[in-house]
C-alpha cells in the first residue's frame, strides 16, 4: 500500500498539451499551447493569468486609441478632400 501512495505522484505528470483543438469552426486552427508558461502552484498560475490578462486589457486600450486615431485621421482626410473639390470647382469655372 505504502509502496503504491509513493508511486502515484510519479505517475501523474500535469502539464498543459502541446496543441489543443478548438471545435467551434471549421476554419478555426489547433490552439498553440506551447507557449503556455509552467507554473508549480495553483497560485503561480492564477498570478501568471492575472498578468497576462493585465496586459489584454493594456492592449485593448491601446487598440481604443489607435482606432479613435484613426476616425480623426479618416475625417480630417474627408475634410480635406471636401476643401479640395470646392476650389476644384470654383476655379474650373
């Protein structure tokens, strides 16, 4: 029995797989988990996501105002345009 408790724990290697196939699509790839960090303690894992998801939250701010940006930059260009077809038309007449 006592020979059976100290085998067990070297049978149970926990890691994340390799890959792992997501079936919501058909176009949707394997997920890559070969980056997935290895962690020792329920603990390290849950501070390891609190950081990653930190940084999905810095990211999404960063889309915000690079998409913000980008409106500006598209009206200030339309704008633009307008100015230029306006003189376009009062000096071809």
């Amino acid at each position: 029995m006592i020979g059976r408790v100290l085998f067990l724990p070297a049978c149970l290697n926990i890691k994340a797989p390799d890959n792992v196939s997501v079936f919501g699509g058909r176009r949707q790839k394997p997920v890559d988990a070969s980056q997935v960090p290895k962690t020792n303690s329920h603990e390290e894992a849950k501070r390891v996501l609190e950081k990653a998801y930190a940084e999905i939250r810095h990211l999404n701010r960063k889309v915000e105002k690079l998409e913000e940006s980008k409106r500006k930059a598209k009206d200030e260009r339309d704008e633009w345009k307008r100015k230029y077809k306006r003189l376009e038309d009062r000096y071809d007449d």
